[in-house]
C-alpha cells in the first residue's frame, strides 16, 4: 500500500545511504510546479556529508536518487561523492589555484 507523507514531515529527517551511512539532514525541499524536483541536505556533524565536503555547508540531491521516504530519507549510493582517508584535502589545493 502506497502511504503518502507532507513535504513538511521531512524537514530535519535524516538521511541515509542505501548502504547504511549517514548522509546528513533534510534542510528543505525543492519543487517544481506539480512535483519535487530535489533535497536539500545540510551536512551535520558526524555524518559523511560532512566528512567529504570539509567546509561546505550541504549538496542538493535529485529527487530520482531518492530510493524511499518513511521515517527516514534513503538515497542511492551514487548520490555520494568518492571519498577516501588518503584524498583529504587534494581536490581543495587543486580547486583554490583557479
């Protein structure tokens, strides 16, 4: 059975990837005229949003990534950016020369 939840009832849910890690919160929502088009995920300490983007303050997630909605938000793996221990800090020095 389909159950239907208000946009409203995810503000500060937390996000979860489809393989358990802890993404972050859903700061808002972004909609189109008739649809949501995306998240709007705010990086909280402790989750691996924040670990990847160091200073940043969130990502916005497309709503095609989202895998379900319930008590909790779950996107799809692909939604994370690669990040490993030994790259911290590499793209940073790369991007602040430009």
């Amino acid at each position: 059975m389909l159950k239907m939840k208000k946009v409203s009832e995810t503000y500060d849910m937390k996000v979860f990837t489809d393989t358990g890690d802890y993404f972050g919160d859903i700061e808002e929502s972004i909609m189109t005229a008739t649809k949501v088009f995306g998240w709007k995920v705010k990086a909280t300490k402790g989750s691996f949003l924040n670990k990847v983007l160091g200073s940043a303050k969130g990502v916005i997630v497309p709503h095609q990534l989202v895998k379900a909605i319930g008590d909790i938000l779950i996107i799809s793996k692909t939604a994370v950016p690669s990040y490993s221990a030994e790259e911290s800090g590499g793209d940073e020095e790369e991007n602040s020369s430009e």
